[in-house]
C-alpha cells in the first residue's frame, strides 16, 4: 500500500451534507480505482481528493460542470 505523506495539518471540521445514491457510488469509484492502484481511501479522503481534482479545473471547466449539478434541497432528507 502507498503511504500519503501528510504536512502539518490544521484540525478537522466535520461536516455533514446529502448525496444522491449516484454520487455515493462515484465515489465508491473513485475509492475502488485507488485501490486497484495501490491507495487505499477512507471516504473523507474521497472526498478531500475530489476537491483537489476540482482545483485544477479551468473557470469554463468549472462552469461547464456547474450546469450539470442536480440542486438537492437543503436539509436532511
């Protein structure tokens, strides 16, 4: 298994949100392609990596997914 070298990092926040049953099996996805490669994620690492990848999408790349994006309604469902 592949270590992650971690920096000295600030004290975690929890949070909670809402994910359609799609988006939690992209995320299995994400977590299973990790592991073929060696990488074994938690879900709040899941997570954390996929805000990374969307840091290095374009302004246009970002708007392009923005439109895609199924509103849910706030609160617990």
């Amino acid at each position: 298994m592949q270590k992650r070298h971690s920096k000295s990092l600030t004290k975690p926040a929890t949070s909670a949100f809402s994910l359609l049953d799609e988006d939690k099996s992209k995320l299995e996805e994400v977590r299973r392609r990790a592991a073929v490669l060696g990488s074994t994620l938690n879900k709040s690492e899941t997570v954390r990596l996929s805000l990374s990848a969307i840091d290095l999408l374009t302004d246009t790349e970002l708007k392009t997914l923005l439109e895609r994006l199924h509103r849910l309604r706030p609160g617990r469902v």
